[in-house]
C-alpha cells in the first residue's frame, strides 16, 4: 500500500513539474526574422513552413537583431533559425 502511494505521489509531481516548464517555455524552436523580411511574400512562406514543420515561435525585430534577446531570453528555446534575405547579409572574407 506505502508503494502505491509513493508511486501516486510521484506521479503527481512530475506533472506539476512538467506542467510548470511547459508554461515556461512555449516552444523548443524559434524563428527570429526582421518585420522587414518578414513582409516579403516569398520569406513569409518560408517562416510559415519553419513555424508548422517545428512548432516554433516567430521573434521579430524592427532594425537590429539584438532586440529580440529579451524575448528568446524569456522563451529560452532549444533551437534558435536566424532568417535573413541573401542582400543584407554580410561576408567577411580575409
């Protein structure tokens, strides 16, 4: 009888423990992208492929990246996609 509450107890628990990181962090995966980008059609799409392939969230941000670290701060997700059109990126070649 000592066992089966032990175990019932138990399992209380760890749903408690598992329902309070659930509501902690919402997603494992994050797409941080720029409201500009965002508002391209063709980038739209590709967000919007990243959201339902991986359950993500969208962190957007108006001109640096560096605004959005409040927020993925907050959301701590596992994995994070950085998505930038191919003209604003910057290569740094030596």
């Amino acid at each position: 009888m000592k066992q089966i509450v032990v175990h019932v107890l138990f399992l209380l628990l760890f749903a408690m423990v598992e329902s309070v990181f659930a509501a902690n962090n919402t997603s494992d995966y994050a797409v941080v992208v720029s409201k500009k980008t965002l508002a391209d059609e063709d980038w739209k799409k590709v967000t919007d492929v990243l959201v339902k392939k991986h359950h993500a969230t969208v962190v957007t941000f108006e001109a640096d990246v560096n605004e959005t670290l409040p927020e993925l701060r907050r959301q701590f997700p596992r994995y994070v996609c950085f998505g930038k059109r191919q003209a604003s990126l910057v290569v740094l070649v030596n």
